[in-house]
C-alpha cells in the first residue's frame, strides 16, 4: 500500500473517542483497565445494531488491550487511546512509552498474530499458562475477535498499537 492508499484508508475512519492519561498514574491500579474499557465502551456502542452485545465485546477487546500496556509500559510519560469508526470496523490506537528494551517484542509480537502458526501457539498457551502473556493477548484479539493487528511506528519512547475490530458482525 503506497503513501497515498494509506492515508485515504486512515482518512475513512472517523474519531469518536480519546483520552490521555499520565502512565504512572493508569499503572497505579490494575483497575484502571476495566474502568476505562467499560467506559470508552458505553460511550461507542449506544448507536450500534445490538448496543449491549457491541459494548461487552469492545470492553473485553479494550481491556485486553489495556492489559498489554499495564503489563509491558514504563511508568513515565502519556498514554494515549483513541478510538475510531468506519462501518462496521472499530479501530483502537493505543500509545504508551515502552521501554526500549521492548520495542522490538511488540515488533514480534504483532507480526506473530499474522503467521500460520498463529492459532496452535494460542491453543497450546491457553492450556499450558496460567497467565496470559502480552504476546497471547495480542493472539488473543486475532484470532477470537478477527481483528487486524499492527504497529504504528512512534518517536521512541513509545509504540503504538492500533487494532483492527469488526465487532459490528461478529457472531457471539
């Protein structure tokens, strides 16, 4: 996809939401992740076909998503989620400074949720772990949400992930 296609993809989304919070603080209590998923979740599903069935999948994806930044973010600087709509797609950009010994763990990580073993490393973790990792988690949002995961690339110290969720026709 050249420079072009790209930004008339971005251009389709429309904002609904975001905020920024200071990282110390999000990782002060593992809480914030389910206040905040449940949260930004009521707010984008009010005018969706089945609001309640939208709202509890995006909160579980979100949160998910927000446990991949408690567990791996350094507690200095921002961060950032913002949450936009084209159709029936959800996209989440999530920012957070990540420790530079981990920005090549995401890099793997997000290409990871694209390979063909992708599905039999989620089973064998799921039955093996008695914690999800963060990598499992990003598994996790591919494969039982059918989302579209990647890695925007930010000025260090942070990442981006931005998600992909067609939660509009997923089928429960």
């Amino acid at each position: 996809m050249d420079v072009s296609e790209k930004e008339t993809a971005e251009a389709a989304f429309e904002p609904l939401l975001q905020f920024e919070m200071e990282m110390g603080t999000f990782l002060s209590d593992w809480n914030h992740c389910d206040h905040l998923s449940s949260y930004v979740a009521r707010m984008i599903s009010h005018n969706r076909t089945d609001p309640i069935r939208h709202s509890n999948f995006f909160s579980s994806a979100l949160n998910e998503l927000l446990e991949v930044t408690f567990r791996g973010g350094s507690p200095d600087g921002l961060m950032g989620c913002a949450v936009y709509r084209n159709g029936p797609m959800e996209r989440v950009k999530l920012t957070f400074p990540c420790p530079p010994g981990q920005r090549q763990f995401y890099h793997e990580a997000v290409s990871r949720t694209r390979q063909a073993d992708a599905y039999a490393r989620y089973l064998s973790s799921i039955s093996t772990d008695l914690s999800p990792s963060r990598e499992i988690i990003l598994l996790d949002l591919a494969i039982n949400f059918d989302a579209q995961v990647r890695l925007e690339e930010t000025d260090p110290p942070s990442v981006t992930l931005v998600i992909d969720l067609p939660l509009e026709g997923a089928v429960s």
